[in-house]
C-alpha cells in the first residue's frame, strides 16, 4: 500500500507524465496548508466566542428582565387592576412609601371605599423590612397591589404613568428620622430632595396632570418657639437635617406649582404614633424594651424641663390626608405646560394636645402591666426640638379635619397590636 507521501498516480489508465516537485515547494506547500488551517481554525474559535459571547449576553439580558421588579405583561395586568376604581367619582392614586408606617394605612382606606390605588416602595432596610413585608402582605389581601422600586427611577415612574392615568398621588416615600440624619445624611438628600424633584417631573409631564399630596413635618417649625405652631409661622430655622429637607421640599413644590400648574398640597404631620408603626419611633422602641427588662432613655429639654409631642394617632392622620386628597383640586398644566393658577396649600394635623414624654411612659406601663427602669438625661444636640404643638384650625376649615382619639385610647390600640403580632403573653412578659 502506497505511503502517504508518494506521488499520486491516477486512476485512469492511459499514458500520463510524471511531474516531480521540487523540496522546497513541497516545504512552501506544506507550511501554507498548515498556516491555512491555522487560519481556518482562529477564524472558527473566534466565531466561536463571539458567538457564545452574544449569548451569554442574551442570557444576562434575559435574566435581568426576568428578575426585575417590573415590567411585563403580568405586571402591567396587576398595575391596572390595583387601579381600578369602583365608585362612582373614585380616583386613581398613586401612594408612594406604601410599605409604610402613614403609607399602609392610607393606601387601605382609599382601597376599603372603592378608590384605585397602586404602590410604591423601595422597601430599604432603614429599619426591619420584615415589617415593611408583612403590610405589603396586609394590602395585597385587600387588592392592593404595590410595586418594588425607587420613586428616584424616572423610568418606572414613566411607565406607571403610561399604564395608569392617575387623578392623584400621595407621596409618603421619605428617608424619616431626625438622629439618623447625622449618620447618613446622603440618603436624606437622596430621598427626600432628589426623589421628590424626580416625582415631580414625572407628574408635570403626565397628561393630565395628577393633583399632588405629600408628607412634610412639623420638624420644619425648628426653633420656633411660638406656640402653638401655625401655618403662618416662619419656618427658617430647621433644627436638624431632616427638617430641612423637608423645608426644602415645600420649596420645591411651591416652584412646580407656580411654573408647571401642579395642584399641590403639604402635610405637616405631628408625631404619629399607633399600629404598624415604626420601630424607631420612641413609643415603639419604649414597648419593646419595657417587656424586654431594659432600661429606656428618656431626654429632659434646658431647665429639666419634659419633652412635650403632639402624639397624633395613625386613623385621625388618614382622615386628614383622604380629606386633602378630596379636596386637593385640579392641577391646570398639560404635559408640563402650565395653563392657569393651581391650588397650593399647607396644613398641620396634629392633636392640639401636647403631652410630655414620661406621660407616654406612665401610659405605656399601665397598658403593658410591667414597670418601665428609666434612665433620665440631658437632651443632647441631635436635632429634637424640646415640644411641639399644632395649631389645626386651617385644617378643620378646610379639610374637615377633626382629631378623635387621645393618646390613652391610642397607645391601648397599639399595644393590642404590638402583642398580638409580636407574640408577647402578659404573664410572661412581666416574669
């Protein structure tokens, strides 16, 4: 059997001429088949890469939208579902911070009389997000559907707007706490400022454009000393930096109402308190460490004098922001074009009835049946302000806002709630 390196001969019979080749063209000929198939077979590996390269990036495309919090037919469906509204001169509304302590429990009301309502909630661990979980869970039983996001992502904001076309917004998404401030400021400017700018924008391009409430504070009252504190009152000396976010933000509003025609309404809640609450308020965390056995901290102002709050149960705080959503009146701008003055309005809701701190204590202990190991010290620098004090007359002429519960019978609610949904037992907790 011949080699592989002979010469070929053909297979036809018949006369033929040998032709040798000389070595050095069979060398050249050798190389250049091997430098071919070297080629041959980059150009494969490369197609080959590229190709696979293209794929995983299909795949990563793929698994993000899979992931993502929204977006989708489904999530559309659930978005106008959660909208719908089913009574007669209802409203859509968009609740952002619906996770949260106020959020929930608006969102519910507007639900439970027949309003469409669609969340929003980034759910951030400033505290226990289990909680946050468990009222998401609460609304998603009465139909209420909220989605997972930023109010700082323009895009999602762009896309429930195109879904739904909202009548309203009630914007509680907010980075709250007045010590936490001097932790992470950032997050407060982030929140706060950045966010509401980023709604804002969202809303005044809608068409038609939604009438706007939101969460202020009565932190922006600061160092005023005038009490009770009103709407009217200079609200420039902010005593922390909470509250001058939230200064800033009855800024802005003002701005986007006198430019675009957005129909804008301010809240200055006064200390909220009740069910679902958060834990970093001192009732709750008061709660918490009483039935625990630990010692509770409790500030004195100048003087040794008590710190006094405006304790405003979470149910008369509702009633005050439904009765705003109610009467918030139409913004007159279309498609961030201004057609008319809009209304824009502040209002306080609060209790008009300040009561000190070791008050709270002496009610929680009488509720909890355990006796509360106090540690009494100097209010330090963190931004507190020594009382606060609403005046809510604007409120009750306008709104028809009117406080019915104090804070005996709303600290008795919530402490029936902390125990049932923490799962304290009375004898227990007090051995």
């Amino acid at each position: 059997m011949p080699s592989l390196d002979t010469d070929p001969i053909p297979s036809t019979p018949g006369k033929f001429k040998i032709e040798r080749t000389h070595p050095m063209n069979r060398q050249f000929y050798r190389c250049f088949s091997s430098s071919s198939t070297m080629f041959l077979w980059a150009l494969f590996l490369i197609a080959l890469t590229v190709s696979y390269l293209s794929f995983q990036s299909f795949v990563d495309s793929g698994s993000r939208y899979l992931s993502a919090s929204w977006g989708g037919i489904q999530w559309e469906k659930q978005v106008r579902n959660s909208a719908q509204i089913h009574r007669r001169g209802g409203m859509a509304v968009l609740v952002t911070g619906a996770g949260g302590f106020v959020g929930s429990h608006v969102s519910l009301a507007l639900k439970r009389r027949g309003d469409g309502v669609v969340g929003l909630d980034n759910f951030n661990n400033y505290y226990d997000p289990s909680l946050k979980k468990a009222r998401k869970s609460l609304l998603n039983d009465n139909g209420v559907f909220i989605v997972e996001g930023d109010v700082n992502d323009a895009k999602l904001l762009a896309k429930l707007f195109d879904v739904v076309v909202f009548t309203h917004v009630m914007h509680l998404a907010a980075q709250a706490g007045v010590r936490y401030a001097m932790e992470n400021p950032q997050s407060y400017v982030h929140s706060n400022i950045a966010g509401l700018v980023t709604l804002l924008e969202a809303c005044k391009s809608a068409d038609p454009q939604p009438a706007i409430v939101w969460a202020s504070s009565s932190s922006v009252y600061g160092l005023n000393e005038k009490v009770p504190f009103s709407e009217l009152d200079r609200t420039d000396q902010p005593a922390s930096l909470y509250a001058a976010t939230k200064k800033a933000g009855e800024e802005i509003t003002h701005t986007y109402n006198h430019i675009y025609g957005l129909s804008i309404t301010g809240l200055r809640f006064f200390t909220v308190y009740g069910p679902w609450g958060r834990p970093d308020m001192a009732y709750f965390s008061f709660t918490r460490s009483i039935l625990q056995g630990k010692a509770i901290t409790i500030y004195r102002g100048k003087n040794q004098v008590d710190l006094a709050r405006d304790f405003t149960f979470i149910d008369d705080i509702v009633k005050g922001c439904v009765g705003s959503l109610d009467t918030a009146g139409k913004s007159t701008g279309s498609g961030g074009k201004k057609r008319g003055p809009a209304p824009y309005r502040i209002f306080n809701l609060g209790n008009t009835s300040p009561v000190t701190v070791p008050t709270l204590v002496n009610i929680l202990e009488r509720h909890l049946k355990v006796k509360a190991k106090r540690n009494i010290v100097d209010m330090p620098g963190n931004g507190d302000v020594p009382f606060t004090h609403a005046n809510i007359s604007l409120a009750q002429r306008e709104l028809g806002y009117k406080p019915t519960t104090d804070l005996q019978t709303g600290l008795k609610k919530f402490v029936t709630w902390y125990l049932s949904y923490y799962g304290y037992d009375h004898e227990k907790s007090v051995n």
